[in-house]
C-alpha cells in the first residue's frame, strides 16, 4: 500500500482518490498519525480530502496538522533534556546576580566607612527674642467718594463710604491679629500710601455718581484716615508713614507727570500728618516726587502708583511691570539707590511676582462697574501686609482679605 509521505498530487486525483485517503488514515489510525511518519504536504491533502468529497473532520483542519514537536520527531526525553538545561541557565543568572549584589554591598561598605561629611551645621546661637522683625501695611485704591452698586454688578461688589470704613476696620484686624499672633516681636509697622485713596472725578460716570464732591471727599478721607491710623499708634513703638500719590485724586482731566503732587492724595496725607502731629512716634515722608525710596531693616524698597506701566490688554500687564521695574531698577542703581523691592498700588490686584522683587497691592474698593465692563471681571478687596527682618529681608507676604468669605456669602 502506498504511504502519503510517496504520493505525489496527481496520485490524488481521479477516481478513487477519497477512498485511498480513507485507507491511509485507517492505516495510521488518524491523518496526523500518517504525516508524523510519512511528512508530506498539510495542504496538499486537505484540499484533495475537499475535493473528493471528505465528511467534515472533527476539529476542522487542526485534525490534520501534527504537533511541532511530533513533526520533527523530537522525543519526550529530548523534550525534557532541552527544559533541563533551560532551568539550569535560569538559575545560574539568579545566582549570577546574587553575587553582583554582594559585590556592591562590599563596595559601598568599605567606601562608607572610608568617608566623611563634608558640612557640620554653623554654631546659631539660640535666637534673640530681640531680633527685629517689621511690618509695612500696604496702603492703596480705597477710591473714597466712589460709588458701586450692589444691583449694577449683579451682587459682585457694594461700595460706599461707610463700607470702605467697615473694610479699613477689616485692615486693622489683620494687622493687630498678625502681630499679635506672630511669634517675633515687631515694635515698627510702616504705613506705604500708594495712591488713588480718593475716586476723584476724572471720569465723567465718577463726576456723576460719586457720593460728594472731590473736596469734601479729600477732607473727610483725611480726617477719617487719620483716625484710623492713630489706632495702630499705641500698638507699635513706632509708626513710619510714607506716601506718593495715584492717578485718581489728579486736578485734570489728562494724566500730568509735572507737578504730579498736585492731587487730592498728596492733600488727604498732609491733613493726616497734621492731625497725628502731636505722636512723636509717627513720623511722616510725604514727598512730591513720583516715585519714592523708602529704607526697611536695610533694604530700600521704591514706592510709587503704577499707572505709569503702558497697558493694551485686558488684565495686569505684567511683562509690561517686570519691564518697567527693570529700568526703574538700572536707573536707580546708577544713582547709587539700588533697589530691593518694587511695591505699587494701581492694579486692584494683589500679587508677590519675581521672587517677590515686585509686590502689588489690592483695593480697598474691590470690583466695580468700570473694571467688570472693561476687565470682564474685578478681584475682592484685599491689602497687603509685608514683614521685614534685618537678616533675611522680606520674610512674609499676608494678603488681608477685606470682606471674608462669610460676609459675602451672607
Ligand atoms: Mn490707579
């Protein structure tokens, strides 16, 4: 009888193909059986079994294809032999590894006991209680005289004078409550005025809207402004007032950098100094220069406004501030007055950028129509309170919140 490993193709065909088909598989007990002893072509004898008529083979064309390993005549114990030696590499990398671990643990010992630190902590004495700590209230955009509706800014902001009184009580809470409850002593607090304290009526919506005339504004923001101030003076051992003007309080309609002092600002600090003259402790810088350099623990820090900074766009240019304070930084180093920090009012908006070089202060007035139209929107009023000490500079930044969560949410 011929085996299938001898049959070519053409021995398939004709008649009686499938019967010989039948004869070889019965002869080897299965197809695959017949092709473990006789390799021949998978295909070639499934599409000849098809061809003539084959009843369909349980599990299909698996049926007729052997397993690898009985295909290429590999027997059980060649099979173990081969996963014997497989074994004996994977254990001989584990120990491989086991070794190498070893060998670094030695290393590393051997190193560790040969070195030393390099650093041992300075000898500090244990700090002075006395150490000087001192805070410098930032003071700015209370826009007195101005006028916010409640109604027009959909619930955002409600101002007038009795409100911008209730928030500056809020500043001397923050203020109090932080040196109370910090753990240094601070005997000095500077007072920064940074401008636009009066709404003024540059504009002619404020001219329409405001509470009262500009003058009477100016008067009555001194007056009040002083008795707020000389509720600190019984708290620190010293109170050092500085102050340069806004853009707000100008007596003209166009911004003028002459005589840039001829401001309702310049006038409501005048009437506080005249009013707290008789404090030895307080003492008063209220110059007529734009810009103004003050001295903290060793460190000069430039007051001014802000409004100077060229603006296009919606929000707080502040590329167009770290340019600015940039020159101003170069100028003033050429005078001999490096500066330390930058600090300007103007923005509404509070912030300690580049490392806190710049700090900016918040308002007082918080958002109103003017800024929800032009902005889109207007931050909460906030102050900012710095704390200085005569080694490391400008140690804190605290915001102030002006209306906490709870009241507004009220
Ligand atoms: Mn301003």
């Amino acid at each position: 009888m011929a085996c299938l490993g001898e049959l070519s193709e053409k021995w398939w065909l004709g008649e009686g193909a499938l019967e010989r088909l039948r004869t070889e598989r019965e002869a080897h007990g299965s197809f695959a059986e017949a092709l473990r002893i006789h390799p021949g072509s998978i295909d070639a004898l499934q599409s000849a079994w098809s061809r003539y008529g084959g009843e369909t083979l349980k599990g299909g064309r698996q049926t007729l294809i052997p397993t690898p390993a009985a295909a290429e005549g590999i027997s059980e114990l060649e099979r173990l032999q081969q996963r014997n030696r497989e074994l004996e590499k994977i254990v001989s990398r584990g120990r491989k590894d086991e070794i190498l671990e070893e060998r670094m643990v030695v290393v590393l010992r051997d190193a560790l006991d040969e070195l030393a630190p390099t650093y041992s902590p300075a000898v500090i004495p244990k700090p002075r209680k006395a150490d000087q700590h001192e805070m410098a209230l930032l003071w700015s955009d209370a826009h007195a005289g101005e006028k916010v509706s409640l109604e027009e800014t959909n619930g955002l902001n409600e101002y007038d004078w009795k409100t911008m009184m209730r928030r500056h009580d809020e500043i001397l809470r923050g203020v109090l409550a932080f040196k109370e409850n910090r753990p240094y002593p601070v005997k000095k607090l500077h007072v920064w005025g940074l401008g636009d304290n009066v709404g003024g009526e540059i504009h002619q919506e404020l001219l329409a809207t405001n509470e009262f005339p500009i003058i009477e504004t100016a008067v009555q923001l001194g007056l009040d402004a002083s008795a707020w101030l000389e509720r600190f003076v019984p708290e620190f051992e010293s109170v050092e007032f500085a102050g340069v003007v806004g853009n707000h309080g100008r007596m003209y309609h166009k911004p003028q950098s002459k005589e840039r002092y001829n401001n309702f600002d310049w006038l409501v600090y005048h009437t506080m100094r005249q009013r707290l003259a008789a404090y030895k402790s307080v003492k008063w810088e209220i110059p007529k220069a734009q810009k103004w350099p003050v001295m903290v623990c060793g460190r000069r820090v430039l007051l001014f406004h802000g409004d100077g900074i060229r603006s296009t766009m919606v929000d707080v240019p502040w590329g167009g501030i770290i340019r600015y304070t940039n020159k101003l930084s170069n100028q003033y180093a050429q005078a001999g007055q490096p500066i330390d920090h930058f600090v300007c009012g103007h923005w509404h908006e509070a912030n300690a950028v580049k490392n806190r070089r710049i700090i900016v202060n918040g308002s007082v007035i918080g958002a109103n129509e003017w800024v929800i139209d032009t902005f889109g929107s207007g931050e909460r009023p906030a102050q900012v309170l710095l704390t200085f000490h005569p080694h490391w500079g400008l140690t804190d930044v605290s915001f102030i919140d002006l209306e906490p969560a709870q009241r507004l949410a009220a």
